[in-house]
C-alpha cells in the first residue's frame, strides 16, 4: 500500500490511499483517505469519463441540486445552514469531481456506525462490511446479535428519516433512479440511515437514468418494458415515480421485516426466471391485497393494519392503488406526515422479552402488541388529543392530532403550537414531558410560555400538571397555541 494524489477539478489535490483489490461495485472502485474521512471513486467504466453529459450531471448534482450545501455556498435553491447540515447526515453526496489520475468523484465517508463491529455476528464475517438494510429486514437477521437489530421504534425513526431525503431529493427535482436495499445504509441501533450512490441521480429533462434499479425495488412498468431498447417511447425509464415503489417496499420491509411482492404465489411453474419476472413485474400482487389473497403466506402475523390508519392506507396506495398505476402511488412528503403522526402513537411494550419492544397503540379498545400479544392496562393509556383554532371562529376548534403518552415522552413544539412540523427545519427543544408519578400521570412544563391549568391558571415552567380524564387545557399562550383534550384508559 503507498499513497496516491487526485487532482480535482477545481486543482486542489487530495491524498489517497493505493491498495490491491479495492471495494469494487457496478459502477465504481473506491480508495480511502488516509484519514478515512472521505473517499475517492473512479469509474470502472472508461467510457464514461468521455461522456460530456456524464460531467455536466455530476457538475448540477455536487452545485446547485446539492442538499448538504446551503445555498449561499452554492448549493441548493432555499438550503440554509441549518438544513445543509441536516441533511449531511441523510445522504453520502459527491463533493468534488476528480481529473487525475483519471475521471472520478470524491464523496464523505460512511460514519463508522454504518459499518459493521467485529462482534455483530457469531456466525458470519461481517467486520468492516456496510450495513445494507437486507441484513436487517430479511431471514439474515437471524446471523446478527440482537443488539444489532434494534427495535420497532428505531425503524419507524429510521423510516421517517429516509421519507424526508427522498421528499427532499424530490422537491429539488431529482431523482435516484436505484433506490434500494443496497443504496441505503441503516443502523437499527441508533435510527438511522445515509442514501449512498447519489452520483447516478436522474436530473429530469436534463440527463436520463443510466441504471434501471436492484431487483426487488424496481417498479412494475419498468420491470414489463425492461427489454425493450433505450429510446423506445414504450420503454418505462426510473423517475421520481419509480422512486415512489422503492420508498414503500423499503418503509414495508422496515416496519414489517419482509417484501410487500415475494409471497407463495406461483405465476409461472415452468420458469424460475418467467416467474420471478411476473411476481415483480406484470403481475405484481401485494401480499396483504385485500381483495386478493392468492399471494399472501400463511404466517402473516403482524400486518400493514397494525401500524395504524395513516399508514394502513398509504401502504395500500402504494401496492394495490398504486402498485401499476405511478401516478397514484403516494409521495415521500405524504410518507413523511403519516410516519410522524404514526410516531406520536408509539407505545411501549411491557413484556420484558418483546423483540419489538414499541408498538403503534392505534386501536385503545383492544390495546394489544401486535408483535408478542402482551396486553396493555388500563391505566397506562393515557391519550393527548391535540385541537387547533379555527381561522376566524374564535372559540371553535378542529382535531389536530393525537399523541400517546408513556413515562418520559418528551413533548415539541410541533405538539403544543398549530402549523409546525418536526421537518429539517424544526426547532428540536424539548417543551415539556409527561411522566407517571405514583398512580398519576403529570405534563411537566419544561420550557413553554402561557401554558394554563383546566382551571385556567398559568402552569409556570418548571411546574406540572394533572392528566385525568376529560381534562382540558391550553398548551401554550403563542397565538396559534393548541388546546388538549385528554382521555384515559379508553
């Protein structure tokens, strides 16, 4: 091993480790800094360094489409520094372009927590591997240690991160064009995920997909019109559409630990291939469609009906609506909402051997984990129903949501004030919490103004007050501060 110099566009240079046999994928060979801080990519393919387009594309996506730099430092349109900076942790973006010693890109590298530890199988060498999400979300899971696989509320964390990069990816105009298992690294443990590969980024009327995805997350209508010839006007090319299929059957296989298409159904007995090419292509059948059950296995367990009615119905949009209609299929924004409303009904399990460990406590008629049975008591549903003011109709007020609440849930500003969402560009202090205190539940004022008692006094910060049933109040004194209503044990 020596060191090597990248000469980049821009004539900086940057030192790069030379090794045997680098990490070699599809498009590109990777080489590390010395520091491991970032990485130098060079293209397998020599033909591509000829490619005008190629350059150009690569100039848009590291310029004025890049999320990860404000733009005031020339990066995308309405990007401040806070959001630059948010987004810097949701994806692995090209930073510079390299002209020497050949045609390359430079990129982050992954944060060590998406690398496997020596000691996260008993079974496999995994050390030093990245950790794709299908170690996580199929029967591989079974090689990990438990305490790589994290719980059911770190995947609904994670879920909610990768919806807000791709809504942000899409709202900038872009496209991935090979969303997958392969493409988004996750780390159960800590919530978190990184999009990688972002340098073959589809630029929509500008520069075509060069890729047409990972089996398993490819659209229907690319998988059918996959042999005819680029340039067919019949040839269904990956866009933000197809990105839309990939972001459910990923969110599915989270939530769920399997994919929403590979059930028992057989649609071709004479051919594995034929087969295989229906199953994800033509006849594409979602496992949990309601109206046809051909296709879904018999130890379903938990289902789609289980994390709640936010997401029942967007995942049924995405695979049965959806699923041969693009255009229907649910966006990375709509995701985003119904993944957040669905975390504000997470609940704790109290069966000390659930693997799950958090469940969505939808249904408080029947308050039962769906992942282990365990059932929930009574007098631990405890259920904030947030109400905003009407415009113009002081004194009326509308749903605004609804929180679960458990011992030591933290509560945002998102929760106590009409019209703010937990985005990129969300205020992340904590305001308040509730805890259980002997019998009794409390809301502890932590750090809003002009929250008031049922009585209608003021609760100072600092202070607390009671959730029993029925009570109402006012959770902040801003002007489109919320009212909450709670109820308990029902």
């Amino acid at each position: 091993m020596g060191l090597a110099e990248a000469t980049l566009t821009d004539g900086r240079k940057l030192s790069y480790v030379i090794k045997d046999n680098p990490p070699r994928g599809g498009m590109k060979h990777t080489y590390f800094a010395p520091d491991k801080s970032y990485v130098v990519q060079f293209f397998n393919n020599p033909e591509i360094a000829r490619d005008p387009n190629i350059h150009k594309r690569l100039e848009a996506i590291i310029g004025k489409y890049n999320p990860t730099l404000s733009e005031a430092a020339g990066g995308a349109r309405g990007n401040s520094e806070a959001m630059a900076r948010y987004f810097s942790n949701s994806f692995c973006w090209p930073t510079a372009i390299v002209r020497e010693p050949e045609f390359g890109i430079v990129c982050p590298a992954y944060p060590a927590n998406f690398f496997f530890r020596q000691d996260a199988s008993e079974v496999l060498e995994l050390w030093g591997k990245d950790k794709r999400s299908n170690w996580f979300t199929s029967r591989n899971r079974r090689f990990l240690q438990p305490k790589e696989l994290g719980d059911f509320r770190s995947m609904l964390q994670m879920s909610i991160v990768l919806a807000r990069a791709i809504r942000r990816m899409h709202q900038a105009g872009l496209a991935h064009s090979d969303l997958s298992c392969n493409n988004v690294l996750i780390d159960p443990q800590t919530g978190s995920c990184v999009v990688i590969d972002i340098d073959s980024l589809v630029v929509p009327g500008l520069f075509p997909p060069e890729v047409v995805g990972t089996r398993g997350y490819i659209a229907p209508e690319v998988m059918e019109s996959m042999s005819l010839p680029f340039g067919d006007p019949e040839r269904k090319l990956p866009c933000a559409y197809t990105d839309l299929h990939a972001l459910a059957v990923l969110l599915y296989e989270y939530l769920l630990l399997r994919h929403p298409l590979l059930g028992p159904k057989i649609f071709s007995a004479d051919s594995p291939e034929e087969d295989d090419y229906l199953a994800l292509g033509p006849k594409a059948l979602f496992i949990e469609d309601p109206k046809d059950q051909s296709n879904r296995p018999d130890d379903l367990g938990v289902t789609i009906g289980d994390l709640g009615p936010a997401l029942e119905e967007l995942f049924l949009r995405a695979f049965v609506d959806g699923l041969h209609h693009p255009n229907a299929r649910p966006t990375a924004m709509e995701w985003e909402k119904a993944l957040v409303k669905t975390w504000d009904l997470l609940h704790p399990c109290e069966n000390p051997d659930c693997a799950a460990k958090w469940f969505v406590l939808h249904d408080t008629a029947h308050p039962v984990c769906p992942f282990c049975g365990h059932p929930v008591r009574k007098d631990r549903i405890v259920r904030l129903h947030l109400k905003s003011q009407l415009r113009g109709s002081a004194g009326r007020w509308a749903g605004a949501g609804e929180v679960n609440v458990y011992h030591n849930m933290p509560l945002f500003r998102w929760h106590l004030v009409a019209n703010t969402f937990p985005d990129e560009k969300a205020d992340r202090t904590m305001l308040a919490y509730a805890c259980r205190y002997g019998d009794q539940w409390l809301l502890v004022n932590h750090g809003v103004r002009g929250m008031k008692s049922p009585g209608g006094s003021l609760v100072p910060e600092g202070q607390a007050l009671l959730l029993k049933d029925g009570a109402v109040f006012l959770a902040s004194g801003e002007e489109k501060g919320l009212l909450i209503e709670v109820s308990c044990g029902k």
